[in-house]
C-alpha cells in the first residue's frame, strides 16, 4: 500500500482538507502514475455535497486527472514509465455485460467503477484525482498527446469527453446545425468540438454576457434564452442540441428548436424530473436523449482529434488550498471554464 | 358544392347525430371518393370532447377512410374512377417547407391540412370520414390494394401508418427486441406489423387479459406491467419500445427498460406533462421520441407491405346509429381491437 497526500471532503457541510489516502499496491496489471494536475468538475461538487446520494466520508473526489507513468505491472504492454497519461470518470467495468463487449464501457450493465465513491474489486471505496498519485488498471488509461498542454488536457477526461461523445455519436459535423446550451465547463469545450467537426454552432446562455467568448471559441451565432424571441426566431432550426446545463429548464420550448428528426441530448443532470409534453417530440419527430461520458476507445480518440485541431479547454490554474475558494466560484458560475489543481502544491 | 350525409357532433358533450355536410366541387386535380368505411379512432373522440383544443361544432370526424373512386378531375393522373383508395389523416400541406420537400409532409412546417377540423384554403373547416363522400386532391389519396379485405383497411390509415412508421423509422427487424406499449388500436396493429417485420415482440399490458390474442397477434412474449417484477425482469432489454398509451404512465420505468441505444417513441398523445428524471436516460445512452402519422409515401408503403404479408386490422363493423356506443367502448377499451363504420347505413 502506498500512502498519498490529497484533498478530501470529510462531510457534506465542512471544506476540503488535506489528508493522506492508500492507493493499492501495483499489481500486474496497474499503472502507478504520479498526477501533475485534477480538474474540478462541478460532479464533484454535486458528489461531496450529497446532492445525488449518500455518500462515505472521507472522500477524495476528481475524474479529470493527468499525469507521468512512474511505474507500471510486470504485465502492463501499453504504457510505460515516463509516459504522459490521463484517467477519467471511470478505472474500472464488469468486461463482461453486453455494453463492456460491445466497446461501451461507460454504459457498463454490471456497474463501472468510478474513479472516486465506488466499491472497488478489493472493497476499498475507490478515491480520486486531487491527490500526488492514482493506481489504474492499465486499460483504463489513456494517452495523452504532446501536443495538448498538460495542464489544460486534465479536463478533456471528463468535459472533454463528455461533450465528444454524444457530438460523434449523433454526427454533429458540415451541414449540421448544432446549439449547445449553456457556456461553463462543458459548455465551452461543446463548442470548440462541434466547430472543429465542422457543425454551425450556435450558444444558448441565459444572458449574452459571455457572447464574445462564445464567438472567439468558436460558436457562429450566440442568443439570450432570457429573451422569449429566441425561442420564436430558432423555432425548427437545430439537428443537435448538446444540453449541458444541470438546473431545471423549460424542456417543451428548447425541444421546439430542433428540425426533423433533431435530438436534444442532456448531458447535464438535473437531480429532480422535469416535466415534459410528449407533444413537443410529436413535431417533427424529435428526440430526447441523455449521454454519459464516452467510451475509453472514444475517449482517446478525443484526445487525438483535439490534439489535431489543436483544442484545448481554458483553465484557470489554482493551488490545492484554492479548492473551497474554487467550488464557490463555480457554483457562482465565476470560472472561465474549467479550475485545474496543481497538484504539485499537496506535495 | 355536393351535400352528402354524415354524422356530426355539435358539442362537446352532446351524442353524434346524422346530418348533411357540404364537400367542393371536383378541382382539376380532385379526386371523388365515396366513402365505403369508416374507422372510429381514439382520436376522433379527444376532438369532438374538446380534449385537445377548442372545436368548431359541428364537426364530423373520422381519418381512417376507404372507398371507391367515383369521379376525377381532368388533370388527374394517378386514380380511376373504380380504384380502391383510402384517405388518412392529412388531405393536404404547404408543399413548400423543408419538411415537405423531404417528402415528409406530416411534419408540414407551414401545417397540414388535416383531414377534419382544418382550415382549409378556401377557409372552410375540414370534415372526416363519417360521411358517404369526400373530395381530396390526388396527392393525398392512396391506393388500397385489392390482397386487404376493404372493411378492415380502413384503420390501417391511421393505426397502421402511426404504428409503421416509427417500426420502420427506427429499424425494427431481424434480432431487434421491440415491445409493444397497450394493446388496443393502434398496439394490435404495431405487434402484426413488427413481427411481419421480423423483430422479437414483447407486449407490456396492463394485465393478462389480452395475453392469448397477443400471442395470437404475432407476439413472442407477453407481460402484465401491473406487476413490478416485470421492470426488474426486463431491465435494459428493448432496442425499441413502441407506447400506444395516452394516459400517463411513469416514463421512468419505461425508460429502464431500454438497451443500449434504444428509443422509446410515443405515438400515444397524454395531453398533460409528465415528470421524466433525465438520469433514466442516461444510462445505456436512451431516447425518448415522439412520431406522428407518417408521410404519405411512406403510408403506401405500409399499405403494401401490410398487403405483403396478409396483414389486416381486427374490427368490429358497426352501422352508423351504433357509433355513439362505440365511443363509450373505446373510452372502456371495450373494443378488439377497431370500430369501422359501414358507411352505407348513413345513405
């Protein structure tokens, strides 16, 4: 066992504080990697604030992790010590239900191990990314390319990712009218996604306060959904709407953007039901549908495509002892668009 | 003008009565039909008791029409007089908007014109099928084949095209799981035509009690969704979930019951919203979709693929003086599985 330093939430109440947590010993098939930077995903502040369930204190949260391989198992093939590597949401799956086989690990029947509060194959809850160092299996590893900045790529593990998937997976690309709803940490990294497919790409915020990043990030067209002529004016207008926002909105009016055959994919997660007219999905034939993270296979194809079209998420880099200050200010939406922790400062 | 026999309601809570309606004068490119059947479907009734929107009464109702050509215009191409033809749900678009152009025109961004209660072009209201004749423009007037007895074709206007199309929008076939939602009118015709299709069919009722005509139907499985084992049972099962059901029911569980990549479409229409927990969705990457009718090419493709394959709705022929207690059966789903009217008894 090897003892870390990290940052854990000892309640759903109290603030992050530095603590030590066990990692596993390499096994041999593991990956000991010492991590460089962890994103903060506001998952995380959703997870140790009890919002989506109860949860084992202490834990120590983080699914947008980067670092260098420092040691790997006598049967590891495909990495090595050395090598600069991402973990994302997920260290683990069944290998064995029909999703597993089929490449989709994320949608793992028998339940994936997440990266932090899941039992582990050991009974250990497992602990995630604001730490020095992560044991991972190997195949739930990626490679993270050169060309992306290292401390900007932690966030592609989960935003990145997360906001890929349901692009490719619904063919957002030239010819696609693609609106991606809300500007934060998904939001933004949606947006220089869909433009380097090649999608139009539109912004739906609240205000248009962020309109000329939205532009400069790569959004053609950017509208206030405060104004009530939004709606009117984009009526039948959208192929794809990627919904990144988690609070409660009017599903009826945003599924009315969408064209023939047009699907609005949330993949923001509001925790109470929202209520929605199946006359809405009537017109033109129009889909609901919700998207978790991507695949591992995908997920290094997205890192090869931002690689290639040199997209990279804006970060704001912030110490551990910044991490309260840090969850406030994304809760106040005040971050442009992703904190990444150095974890070099819980050293 | 031609003044022909119908019946009409005149309120919304006053029985049906026999009356005479007006239908134009035959255009160049009209088509006179005398109408020789007449289906009753659920939503002839929601119209005429306002369920869903103000009513000009009177009002005659009924879109699932077959009959005789008994006079064409001089520019008509495509029917004879003595062709077997039928009338659905829509008699006319705007031809123009994307939608139409795409050659789905029950998706008309400009409206359809539906075959009651519309306005049409010359301002008056539209009326159905309860009636001895109609005059439609051509393009909206398909050809019965002589293989489906005349009687029971009338409900493959609206039950068939309704339950075909998201069948063949969403790939129903060989090694696809699809379950059928009620089984009523529009679910006895989706379980015929997804096994004619080739997919493995599951009926979700309420209760057994249609169980034997189910299986008789086409169907390979049948479950009662009154008893809650049956979510646990089928957990992550269907590629394609068809629901025929206009009353509220808990999308959630629904939902659960979707594989990986799998579509529930609502072709039932419940008029209020209904609580959905986006989460259901997220797993195994789930659609909840909404198809209406289907174009009218695709309503002749469905009209020989039903010829194709012997398939036929299961009615009940009544008179015309028996539609009011029709109704009250069809509110009691009382009914296997389609009232048809015999529009001679209003001559």
């Amino acid at each position: 066992m090897l003892t870390v330093n990290a940052y854990a939430a000892t309640s759903a109440t109290e603030p992050l504080a530095p603590t030590t947590i066990q990692r596993r010993d390499i096994g041999p098939r593991d990956v000991l990697i010492e991590i460089a930077y962890a994103g903060i995903c506001h998952s995380d502040i959703h997870t140790v604030r009890g919002d989506w369930g109860p949860v084992q204190y202490p834990l120590t949260v983080g699914h947008e992790i980067v670092g260098t391989v420092t040691e790997v198992g006598a049967e590891v093939t495909s990495h090595q010590v050395g090598d600069r590597v991402g973990v994302g949401c997920m260290v683990n799956s069944c290998r064995e239900c029909a999703n597993c086989r089929a490449g989709e690990e994320q949608y793992c029947l028998g339940g994936n191990t997440l990266t932090y509060g899941s039992v582990d194959r050991d009974g250990t809850i497992t602990q995630g990314g604001y730490s020095t160092h992560v044991v991972v299996v190997e195949d739930f590893v990626l490679k993270v390319p050169e060309a992306i900045p290292f401390q900007a790529a932690a966030p592609l593990l989960c935003a990145g990712i997360t906001t890929y998937s349901p692009l490719a997976h619904w063919n957002a690309g030239p010819g696609k009218k693609v609106a991606v709803v809300g500007l934060g940490g998904l939001g933004h990294m949606a947006v220089k996604i869909a433009h380097a497919m090649g999608a139009e790409v539109t912004v739906l915020s609240q205000s248009l306060k962020k309109q000329e990043d939205g532009l400069r990030l790569g959004a053609d067209h950017y509208y206030a959904t405060s104004d009530a002529a939004t709606f009117e004016q984009l009526a039948n207008t959208f192929d794809l709407i990627i919904n990144t926002v988690s609070a409660e909105l009017d599903l009826d009016a945003y599924l009315s953007l969408l064209a023939l055959d047009g699907t609005m994919v949330n993949v923001g997660a509001p925790a109470q039901a929202l209520p929605l007219h199946v006359f809405a999905l009537f017109g033109n034939r129009r889909s609901f549908a919700g998207s978790s993270i991507g695949s591992i296979r995908e997920t290094q194809e997205m890192l090869d495509f931002c690689a290639e079209h040199d997209i990279a998420p804006e970060i704001e880099l912030i110490s551990a002892d910044q991490i309260n200050d840090a969850y406030e200010r994304v809760l106040a939406s005040d971050v442009r668009y992703r904190f990444v922790i150095d974890t070099a400062t819980l050293a």
